[in-house]
C-alpha cells in the first residue's frame, strides 16, 4: 500500500526563494531570522529549514 507523502511542517530554501523571489542566499538569511525569533520563543529549530506556519505568519501577513 503506497502512501502519499504529507505537506511538510518546514518549508526549505527554495521555497522561501521562490515565495518572496529572492536569491538563495536572502533566502537562508529569511530562514536565520525567523529561526532566531522562534528560539527565542523557545521553540525547536532545524538549520536551514523554518516552521511552514510561521513563515507564514510572518511573511505573507507584511505583504
């Protein structure tokens, strides 16, 4: 039985690029912010990847 693969809870460097269309570096730079932001909240963090919701939250909500 083959399952589909679920949304991920992380949204990663590429998508963030895309989203915001701005270089992967700006990209990775979006992510360390918002990262910062949620280990101050006392939050768990992966480098390079950052919470799809918050990301969200922060970022769709300025535009």
């Amino acid at each position: 039985m083959k399952y589909k693969k679920a949304a991920s809870n992380f949204i990663r460097p590429d998508e963030v690029a895309e989203i915001c269309a701005v270089s992967m570096s700006k990209a990775y730079k979006i992510i360390a912010e918002l990262n910062e932001e949620l280990r101050k909240r006392g939050k768990f963090t992966i480098r390079g990847k950052t919470n799809r919701h918050f990301f969200e939250e922060q970022y769709l909500e300025i535009r």
